[in-house]
C-alpha cells in the first residue's frame, strides 16, 4: 500500500516545473555570487563598472525570464518574487523595489483592462462582434484577417494596451461562435497571440499606440538637437506598421492555419444574435461617451504637445483612470466587478516595472548596452544598426518597452556619430522593434491580456515568437536597407 502511495507521488510529481525552478534558481546564484565582473568601455574610452547591485539585477532579470518562459509558477507570483529577491539579497531597498509595483503604467494597463471589462458587461462587445462577423463573413481565414484589421487600426488613435482590453472580448464572442467550447485550437491560439502581436504593429504607426514613441523622441530630441513631428512618425512609420499587419495575418495562416475553413451559418447566426440584442441600450451609450472622451482626450493632448513647445498634456494614467472612476460612478460597474481584474496580468507587469527600473537604477542596463554596442563600433553601419535592433527587441520582451528605449537609445545615439550613422535611422528601427516583441508575455500588456484566454501557454507563446522575430528582423531590414532612404529618411551622416 505504502509503495502504491509513493509510485502514485512519483508519477505526479512534475518533474519538469521543478527542474525549470532550480535552473532559474542556479542561474541567480550563479551571476550573485559570482567574482567582479570587467568593466564595459565606450567609444570615448570611458569606463562603465558593474556595481554588486547591478550584478544582482542581472541575476534577478535572469531568474525572472526563466520563470516567465517556463511559467513554473504563476506569472504573477513571478513578479512577485523580483521585489522579494531585490529587498532580501540588498539590491534595492524595498521603498524602491515595491514602489514601482504601482507605477503609473501598471495603473494605466489596470484602467485599459476595467474598459474591456465595460464592454464585455454593457453588451458593447458582443454588439460589435456580430457586426463584424456579418461582414467578413463565415471564412475563418476573413475573421483573422477582420479582426487585426480592426486591431492594427484602433491601435492608431488609442494606447495599445486598451486596445487589447477592448478587442480581448469580442474575440472571446467570435470564438464561442467556433463551436469548441473551451478547448484549445489552432484557431483560438491564433486569434489571441495574433491580435497580441498585430495590437503592437498597428501602435507604431502613430504617438497615439503607446507611450514609447514619445519617450523615443525625447531621448532624440535632447542628444541629437533635433525634432521629429507627429506626421513626420507617421509618415516613416505607416508603410511598416501595415506591412507587418498582413505578413502576420500570412503567417498565422501558415503556422496556426484554423482547423475549419469555414464555420456554416456563421453569418445567419451572427445576423440573428444581432437583431435580437434590439436598439443600444443606455448603459452602452454612457460607456462609449466615456471611451470615446477619453480617447480624444489623450489624442488631442498627444498632437499638442508635439506640434506646440512646452504644452504640457495631463497624465494619460490620469486621463484614462478618470474613465473607471466614471464607470463606478454611473452604475455601470460595481465592487463585485472588481473580481473581474485579471489581477495575474496586472502583477506580471507589475514586476516588468520593477526588473526594469532595477537594471536602470543600478546601472546594470547602461553596462549591458555599452558592451554589447561597443562590439560592432567597427563594424559596417547596416550591421551596426541592425545590432541596435537586435538588442532593443530582445530586452523589450524583458521589460517593458520604455526601459529598453531607455536603456539603448541613448548609448547609441553616441556611439552613431563614430560609424557615420544618421540618428534618425536608429530612433526608427528602435521604435519599430520595441512595439512588437513577440516573445515573452511581459514584453507588452497585449501579451498578457491574450494569454488570459487560456489557449495558448507561455512556452508555445516563446515558439510561434521565435520566426515573427525573425520576421520582424527582416522587415526592419528592408525598411532601413531600401524603404526609409527612398522615402528620404537620412540614413547616414552624408547622407
């Protein structure tokens, strides 16, 4: 008896989530405890040194994206443990490390998801998806491409992160319509990871998808003496962000291709469900007055203060969270739908804020950025470029994308001047590859709200990840090799 008990325990053991825990765990301790680590050294010749706390931000960011990967523990309770080990191993105070747990971002993802959760209770959702649905049609290969249409376009004129809160239901309406239930599907794994992915390549094309671009143009601005406008971004940025929209909609087609070409009677259905929800009822028309105010709120403070020196716009954490203030206040919401917040999404970027804001205070990140850059200051001005590409992506799929502009723009920008590269060249790659890191749910919000389907894991989100990188790579290449310079973007300094 006792041996059936313990060949029982044994078989459930998840040999696996352990083994992936001790690898995070080793690799902590192994870049903790590790001796001094050289110094990284500009093209100016100056010395960088990699203080015991940045060294133990790199082993925290290491344990953290092996966990996140993995997922050996919930996402959140992941964050969690990146302010835990900062406090306990003195990297950062606690003041420091839990403080950023509620930066004004994490806030602003909590009020893009309360509007989701608006349009999911007022029947808003269901509303639009019908509509949608009778117009694409019953081909599951026309819902794909209607839904990151719609996605990559409302991503112009609102902050990703809401866009992805406010698409997230309707795609759950469409995917009941599929007739599978809960399960797993092709087609369940790419609509979500595909409107994740397409959320971030419709929010370059404009000021208006995310908050990167403006701080990108600050960095840019302050070291290069020079401004680039709102119609300036876009006019670079159009082409890409578009382009990217229909090579993602192939791709989904070709790796995640839906197992029914069509869903019979999908349009009768959708017709149906549509009449019988009758005229938009009040509580509708007051959450889409308060959404729509919100919106040209932030896009009206966004184009002023691009095109007007020293207007200073309101907060858009400020902004957007007058809107669940409203919500409440109306009676759409009440305190039951605080049970609603898919808190796990809120913590994971919770801990982004934190791991980024780690790596920058210690200087972990300045060091990081220095030594990989300096390693193609020789080298011919395309690779460098791309190098620069590289490294924003990848560390955008750690932290959030503002750390990781943060972080490389400025270096680079310094660094350019050396190999005969434009500024502006390296602002715009930068910027296209920081909105779409296709890796790690904590790269963006969109991410994470997808994964909160429950049809794909963090490990397949990692695979499909892998070749839309490789993709965006080439993408960014064309765009800085033949597309920017026949658009009359300067490339180099001659040029």
């Amino acid at each position: 008896m006792t041996s059936d008990v313990a060949t029982s325990a044994l078989r459930n053991f998840d040999w696996k989530k352990y083994l992936f825990m001790g690898i995070g765990v080793f690799l902590f301790l192994l870049v903790y405890l590790s001796p001094q680590w050289p110094d990284a050294i500009d093209p100016m010749g100056k010395a960088f040194t990699l203080s015991p706390a940045g060294k133990g931000a790199i082993a925290v960011f290491l344990l953290a994206g092996t966990w996140w990967v993995f997922e050996v523990v919930p996402i959140g309770v992941t964050s969690l443990a990146i302010g835990v080990l900062q406090v306990l191993f003195m990297i950062r105070p606690a003041h420091q490390a839990f403080k950023d747990f509620m930066d004004p971002s994490v806030l602003f993802i909590f009020g893009s998801i309360v509007i989701g959760l608006v349009f999911t209770k007022t029947g808003l959702t269901r509303r639009i998806a019908y509509k949608m649905l009778i117009i694409v049609g019953e081909k599951t290969s026309m819902i794909y491409l209607g839904c990151f249409l719609l996605t990559s376009a409302l991503a112009h004129i609102m902050a990703h992160t809401a866009v992805a809160a406010t698409i997230y239901p309707l795609l759950v309406a469409i995917y009941s319509m599929y007739g599978e239930g809960d399960k797993q599907t092709k087609f369940g794994k790419g609509l979500f990871i595909g409107m994740a992915y397409v959320a971030g390549a419709g929010s370059i094309v404009t000021l208006l998808g995310a908050a990167r671009g403006a701080v990108a143009i600050g960095f840019f601005s302050n070291i290069m003496n020079k401004g680039v406008g709102f119609f300036e971004l876009t006019y670079y940025m159009f082409p890409i962000g578009w382009l990217m929209t229909f090579i993602l909609w192939g791709f989904f087609m070709l790796v995640l291709k839906p197992e029914k070409d069509t869903i019979p009677g999908l349009r009768f259905k959708a017709m149906r469900l549509n009449a019988k929800l009758g005229r938009i009822t009040k509580n509708e028309l007051i959450a889409l007055s308060i959404v729509v105010l919100v919106i040209l709120v932030l896009g009206v403070s966004a184009v002023l203060k691009s095109t007007i020196p020293g207007f200073i716009p309101p907060h858009k954490t400020a902004v957007l969270l007058i809107s669940t203030i409203l919500f409440f206040a109306a009676g759409i919401l009440d305190i039951n739908d605080l049970e609603q917040i898919p808190w796990n999404i809120i913590l994971l970027f919770a801990g982004a804020m934190s791991i980024g804001f780690c790596l920058w205070d210690t200087g972990a990140a300045e060091w990081m950025a220095i030594n990989w850059l300096s390693m193609f200051k020789e080298a011919h001005w395309f690779v460098f470029v791309m190098s620069i590409a590289f490294f924003v992506m990848m560390m955008t799929n750690f932290i959030m994308n503002v750390a990781a502009i943060a972080i490389s723009l400025p270096v680079a920008l310094v660094i350019a001047p050396y190999l005969g590269v434009a500024g502006d060249v390296i602002l715009f790659s930068s910027l296209i590859v920081s909105g779409m890191p296709f890796l790690l749910l904590v790269g963006a919000a969109p991410n994470a709200i997808a994964y909160d389907s429950k049809q794909f894991s963090t490990g397949e989100f990692f695979m499909y990840g892998i070749p839309a990188s490789i993709i965006l790579m080439i993408v960014t290449g064309f765009a800085v090799y033949v597309l920017w310079p026949i658009m009359g973007m300067p490339i180099t300094t001659g040029g």
